[in-house]
C-alpha cells in the first residue's frame, strides 16, 4: 500500500509524540503545572486554552489533508488509465473531485481553464486552516510577553510594598516578598509556555499541516499535466471532439422535431376526419355549411336546458315558484 497519502498524518503524529516528551519534561523538571493551579493572572489558563484550540485545528487539517491525498492517489490511477476522461468523480465534497469536476465544466463551455487558479481556489480553505494555526502560536508567544510584563509589574509592586514594610511590619515585608516572587513566577513561567507552545510545538503542527496542503496542490497539478493536459489544451482534437458533441446534439433535437411534426400531422389528420364525421352526420342537410348545423345544434342544447328548468322548477312548491317568479334576474 503507498504510504506517500498517509505522510502528513505521521509526521503529524511524530511530532505530537515530541510534544507529550516535552509535555512530561515540563511536569517533572518544573513547578510549571503547580504554579497554574496558583496563577494569580490567569494568563496561563489563557495560553493553553489557545494552545489546545490550534492543536485541535491543526489535527482536523491534517485528517482532511490525509484524506485528500488519499483520493488523489486514486485519481491519479485512473487518469493514468485515459486522461480525463477516465477519471470517475464520486462526489463533490472533496477537494479532489470538485477540482477535476471545475475542469470538464470550464472544457464542455468551450473555455480555456486555468488549472493553477482553479487549484488555488479549491486549496484556499485548507491554507486558511493552517495560516490560522500559525497566527495561534504567533498569539502565544504575544501573550507569553504580555505575561512577562505583568510578573514584572507585580514584582515590582511587591519589592515597593516590602521596601516601605522594612524595619517597620515584618508581616507586610513578608506578603510584598511573597508578591514579589509570585509576580517572577508569572514572568518566567509564562514566557516559558508562550515560547514553548507557541513558538515550538504549534508553530511545527501548523507547518506540517500546511506542508500536507502544498504536496496535495502539486500533486493534483503533477496528474493534470501528466495525464489530463491533453484534454483540455487548446488542440485541433478537441476542437473536433466539441465539433462531434454539437453534431450529435444537432441530431438529437433534428429527431425529436421529426417526433413532434408526426405527433401534429397525426393530430391534423384526426381532426380532418373530425371534421368529415360531422358533415356526413346530416345527410338531409348536405347543403347547409357547418357553422350553421353547429349553431343549430348550439340553439336546441339551449332550448332542452331551458326546458329542463322548467320541469324542474314545476316540481316546487307554490311558494318557491313565485318567490322566483318575482326575483330580478341574474
């Protein structure tokens, strides 16, 4: 089996390998994880919920980049069969499909297409992805500094309050030594964890991931000039292919218009002989023309449906009868 679709997804799990070592060198070498159940700033909390929301985009990216890749290798086995013709697009949800699919709607138009823009287009969310990620880790690092600002100020306030208790409150010099030391803690240990998390560890998985978007765009660019340039270059081929597609089409609707002028000589002739039936229904009126054996027959429907009335409204009571005698007519 080709590993080559599965190499973002390893190396993506090397180096998350790399960081639960560094992840346990952190927790038996420092105070770092003690000191952020006691982070009087909260700013830590602040960093590795950052860091945990860019590991989780940077893992999402890498298993749709594995996946794309995946689909890849198999349209690159088709188009090695016959071009592209021979690839058989399963759905438009992949990158893959939606990209080949873009090029045979731009071919069957008559039109050129631009197979590095169409790429890029198809490419732009999944580079979004991973650009993303980077500006986590580049965040990071900013909030480490922020951090290191902060513990810097907080000893400072600490040292000024202990300075002012000398000699004087040994408690008070006590809780500004003690502020003092906690505001270097949050100095140190946040500059460490902006530089370590940001800067080392999702800098690396945003890289990766972004190294697994560009092996995917050349490898769909590498199967379209390879297998698929000849399909879509402006050749005298495929100006005869287009010119066979319009023919057929041509005759396609040249038959169903011989279909609907057969469907109307047909209707014609029926109504022809319509027409013969009822001017052979009279033979003792051979002589009248038609609309006036119509408008006689149209005159004694309307003297039976007068008639019919009539009967019906003498079945009434004397009442109703006159109650209509007298009412205005409609």
């Amino acid at each position: 089996m080709d590993q080559k679709p599965f190499r973002t997804l390893i190396l993506w799990t090397i180096w998350a390998s790399a960081a639960i070592v560094i992840y346990l060198t952190l927790y038996r070498d420092t105070e770092v994880w003690s000191f952020l159940e006691n982070d009087p700033s909260r700013i830590t909390w602040l960093i590795m919920g950052l860091f945990g929301l860019g590991l989780l985009g940077s893992f999402v990216l890498t298993v749709l980049v594995t996946q794309e890749s995946y689909r890849a290798s198999q349209l690159d086995q088709d188009a090695r069969e016959g071009g592209l013709k021979a690839i058989k697009l399963i759905s438009t949800r992949r990158v893959a499909d939606r990209f080949f699919h873009a090029i045979r709607s731009t071919i069957d138009s008559k039109g050129q297409p631009e197979v590095e823009t169409l790429l890029n287009i198809e490419l732009a969310a999944y580079e979004r992805i991973g650009h993303m990620v980077e500006l986590v880790g580049n965040l990071l690092i900013t909030l480490g500094l922020i951090g290191t600002v902060m513990g810097l100020t907080l000893t400072l306030t600490g040292l000024t309050g202990s300075l002012e208790a000398l000699g004087s409150d040994q408690e008070m010099l006590l809780q500004g030594l003690r502020t003092a030391m906690s505001g270097m803690g949050t100095a140190f240990y946040t500059t460490l964890l902006g530089a370590i998390l940001g800067g080392v560890l999702l800098r690396m998985f945003a890289q990766i991931s972004l190294h697994g978007v560009e092996s995917l765009h050349d490898n769909l660019l590498r199967i379209c000039i390879v297998y698929c340039s000849a399909d879509y270059a402006q050749t005298m081929e495929r100006d005869v292919r287009h010119l066979n597609k319009e023919i057929a089409a041509l005759e396609a609707n040249i038959h169903r218009l011989e279909q609907a002028f057969g469907s109307s000589h047909l209707a014609m002739s029926d109504f022809r002989n319509e027409i013969k039936r009822l001017a052979e229904a009279s033979p003792d009126e051979e002589d009248k023309p038609l609309h006036v054996l119509i408008q006689e027959h149209r005159a004694y429907c309307n003297n039976l449906r007068d008639e019919m009335r009539m009967l019906a409204s003498m079945k009434k009571p004397f009442w109703i009868r006159l109650r209509d005698l007298f009412r205005p007519p409609r």
